[in-house]
C-alpha cells in the first residue's frame, strides 16, 4: 500500500450515512491493510507531522487508546483534552474553539453529548472532525465492528446482525453501517427504548440502494433467530446514570445469555462495543464464551481509527 487515495482527504467523520458503499469499502480495506502491516512489522508512517487534538467530554478507553496509539503508530501525535483542564470545560464556545484548533491542529476528534456540538464543530473547523461518539451515533465504533465482521464471515452483504437492547447511539450507527454495506439489522428492544425515528428513516432511504432490510422486532427471540450476528450494548448510556436502575427493569428480557444465542445460527458471533456490565446485558458465559469476539473487536478499533485518520487527514 503506497499511496493512499485522496477521496476523503479533509472531509469529517460524523456520520456513517454521509459515505457512500465504495467510500466504507476504502475505508475497511485501509483498516484491514493497516492492520496487516501492523502485525508484519512494516512502518507506515503515513501522518508524519500531523497532530490530532482529541477532546473528550465523556470517558472512554478504547476510543481514546485507538486514537492516541493509532496516531503515534502513523508517526503523527495525539493530545488528550479534558474539559477540567480546557477552556471548553468552563464555558469557550464551540465555534472559537474550533477555528483556534484549526489553526494549530490537523484534526480533531470530539467525544461528547449533544450531537449538535460535534456539527458546530465541524462548521466552524477548517480541518477534519471525526465523531468519538454523541448521544446520537457511534460511527468510529461500527465501522471497527464491520471490519470484525468481515474477517470473521468474509463477507458484510446479505449477513443478518440482531442488536438486543436499547436503541442508542451504537444501535443508530449499526443501522446506517449496516444500510451502506447491504447488510440486514434488526433491533430489538423494549417498549419505549427503540431507536429514533427520524435515523430509521434515513437509513431505509440508503438501505433501498443495498437491499439491506432494517427492522424493529420487540421480540428479542424472534430477532435473534437466524443471525450472523448477536450485539448488544450497555442499557444505560454515559449521561444515564441517574435512570440505569429505574431502566433496567425493563430489559430482563433482552439480556445476551446461551438460551437466546442459542437461536441464531450455530457460527453466530457475538459483539459488544464494551465496556460491558456483565451479568446484565451480557452472561458471562457468552461474554467469555466460543462465539464471543468482543476483544477482536475492541482491537479492531485501533486499525478503523487508523484508517479514517490517514484517509482523511
Ligand atoms: N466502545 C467504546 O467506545 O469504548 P470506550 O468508551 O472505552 O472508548
Ligand atoms: N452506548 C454506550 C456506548 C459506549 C461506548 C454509551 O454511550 O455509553
């Protein structure tokens, strides 16, 4: 791999819906180079001199980890900003945060709440912006999970994923991940928790170009039944803490245990995003169990982040 292309050069990552199939084909193919490289021992410097300011407004370790290692990896820095320590913690605004970055920066990725930020961010800023998660979507997350997927299945087309639980920001982001890549997704949860209407719609829009079939199944057996794929995620988000107890109560049956796994296909593999609260989405027999490939997928991250800094940057 010696050149890469300039396709997405200085283009943000906010949303998966805002690229197109050929577009994530790139991006995984970069993802699955990278990695290859990685493990071979050859260099790939591909970001020498380039800075990456990070701003997390929430925790994380994978994310952050992904990142910061990733752009040391491609001989570029990241620095870690935390809101205690910046002037965006006690009130700068967004737009005159975003413009100074700009000029000292090559990119900038923002993990925080209101997705509206990151976009005001990305308005104002004259160098990428790349998604670390909002309240909304997860897309750096997906786009890791898909390169799992394709390594375990060899394929994304025509596969079926199930995602049991509440319909958040990773269950948003599997929607459009799985409409660009023909991918079909139901999402199953409770009453009251199923993911927002307005990214269901959207995401049908680019699902009809794929064939894929987005579905919401309360039932979380009948969702199950037949899948590739088994995912689920934390019932209570980052930001949730003061309802996680209140919520739980509604989920009992949505928890990933043997009895569910055991109606999809016998080669399903499970996914998790992490971090996980085992014992409530997730049994630890399925966790730690054969068809578990949550450790791939959480190093997959590296490798997708990889990808999306040196395509874009
Ligand atoms: N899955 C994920 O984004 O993990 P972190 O919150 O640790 O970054
Ligand atoms: N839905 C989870 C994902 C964490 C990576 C959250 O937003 O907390």
């Amino acid at each position: 791999m010696k050149g890469l292309t300039n396709i997405m050069r200085q283009r943000d990552f906010i949303s998966l819906h805002d690229f197109t199939t050929e577009e994530i084909k790139v991006l995984l193919d970069v993802a699955g180079e990278l990695k290859r490289m990685r493990k071979l021992g050859i260099a790939h410097p591909y970001l020498q001199g380039k800075t990456l300011a990070m701003i997390f407004q929430k925790s994380s370790t994978r994310t952050r980890v992904a990142f910061e290692v990733g752009m040391y990896q491609l001989g570029g820095y990241a620095l870690f900003l935390n809101p205690q320590d910046t002037q965006l913690g006690r009130g700068e605004a967004v737009k005159d945060t975003a413009m100074v970055l700009s000029r000292m920066a090559d990119g900038i990725m923002i993990r925080t709440f209101v997705h509206e930020e990151v976009l005001e961010l990305a308005r104002w800023a004259d160098i990428p912006v790349i998604n670390g998660l909002t309240d909304l979507l997860h897309p750096t997350q997906v786009l890791g999970d898909m390169l799992t997927i394709k390594e375990r299945k060899g394929k994304l087309q025509g596969l079926k994923l199930a995602f049991l639980g509440d319909g958040n920001n990773v269950a948003h982001s599997l929607l459009f991940g799985g409409a660009k890549v023909g991918m079909d997704v139901v999402i199953s949860s409770p009453e009251g928790f199923e993911p927002d209407k307005n990214i269901l719609a959207s995401a049908k829009e680019d699902a009809l170009k794929t064939k894929s079939v987005l579905t919401i199944e309360k039932d979380p057996q009948k969702a199950v039944a037949g899948a590739d794929v088994v995912y689920t995620d934390v019932w209570a988000s980052m930001g949730q803490e003061n309802v996680a107890d209140d919520k739980e109560k509604h989920f009992a049956d949505y928890q990933l245990n043997s009895k569910l796994l055991n109606l999809a296909k016998p080669d399903a593999i499970v996914l998790h995003c992490l971090p996980a609260k085992r014992g409530k989405e997730i049994t630890d027999e399925v966790m730690d169990g054969p068809q578990s490939a949550v450790i791939d997928e959480a190093e997959n991250r590296l490798h997708a982040h990889k990808a999306i800094m040196a395509l874009l940057m």
